[in-house]
C-alpha cells in the first residue's frame, strides 16, 4: 500500500498554505480510497461514509495551518476522520443494512448466505469499543502496520497491540454468538 512519501505530503501541505489550492487534490487522491474504506468499516454505511471522508477532507483543508510537520499527514488525516466517524456514529444508532452488491459468490445462495455473514461481521465491529474497532479496522481493513496505527490512533506501538489482541478476541466472541463460524 502507497502511502506517498512524507516529505511529498509535507511539500503539497506547504504549496497550499502558499496559496496553491490545486496542490490539495494529490492528496485527496491519494488517501480518498483508504480512507473511504476505513470509514465504510466504522460506520457500516456507504452512504455515511461517503459524506464523513468528504467531510473529513473539507475539516483537514480548513485547518492546514494547524497541521505539524513533524507528524505523518495520514496520520493528521485519520484523526479527522476518526471524530467525524465518531460524531456520525453518536448522532444516530447504528444500524447499517448490507448492500447485496457487496457480496461475493456465485450463486444466489452464496450471495445470500455472504451478505448474511458480512452483516453479522459488520454488526459486530459496531459493538467493539471505538478504541477496539480503530485498530482492527486499520490493521485488518485499512493493512496498517502496526507503527502508523500507533500514529494515527497517537498511541504507544505496545498499545495497538494489546488492543489489538483484546479486539480480536472480542470480535470472535461475538461472531461465534452471532452464529457465524468461518
């Protein structure tokens, strides 16, 4: 996975505080995609996380200013994200319904049977502790390692890992209540 170059980020940053705005768009297209996908697994919704990573691109272009150098873009980026996720998840229940194009297979029954699994799962990760679903989503879902979790989530690397592990077997707890196996 191409996070692009540090320095790059930091050079694009720069090129807008100078007043360059185009120079924002290398960014969103290179973080756009992964982005989205963690925000699809926070949320459980393609709808909701479409608006939470536009609005977490709008927020982080609004505060350049107050972005550090010294740390990882993504890593700023991602906090963004993670609050605004965290917002949208406050401001409703969660209920997300599986969308069928999703799902893998290929036969009906497969289909079915896929979406019903990836709905469990989905569900699941809902009822993780937000500090619990961040590092699974990003390590499993985003392929983080365990380093740029611990900048993104402004954690100790040890603590990534021992959530990590905690979350893991919570997960399976719940799946294995849910009646999923696989």
């Amino acid at each position: 996975m191409y996070l692009g170059t540090d320095s790059d980020d930091v050079a694009l940053v720069g090129r807008c505080l100078q007043g360059d705005t185009a120079a924002f768009r290398p960014l969103v297209e290179r973080y756009q995609r992964q982005l989205f996908r963690v925000a699809c697994r926070m949320l459980g919704d393609v709808e909701d996380a479409r608006d939470c990573t536009q609005d977490a691109f709008v927020k982080a272009y609004e505060h350049l200013a107050e972005y550090d150098v010294s740390r990882r873009f993504f890593s700023w980026l991602y906090r963004i994200l993670l609050n605004e996720c965290l917002n949208r998840l406050r401001a409703r229940r969660p209920m997300g319904n599986i969308d069928p194009g999703l799902a893998g297979g290929e036969s009906p029954f497969d289909r079915v049977q896929a979406a019903e699994i990836q709905s469990r799962v989905r569900a699941a990760l809902l009822l993780l502790t937000p500090e619990h679903r961040d590092v699974l989503v990003l390590r499993h879902f985003a392929g983080l390692s365990y380093r740029d979790i611990a900048q993104a989530t402004a954690v100790p690397e040890k603590t990534v890992k021992s959530r990590l592990f905690a979350a893991r077997q919570r997960l399976a707890e719940l799946l294995a209540a849910a009646g999923v196996t696989r």
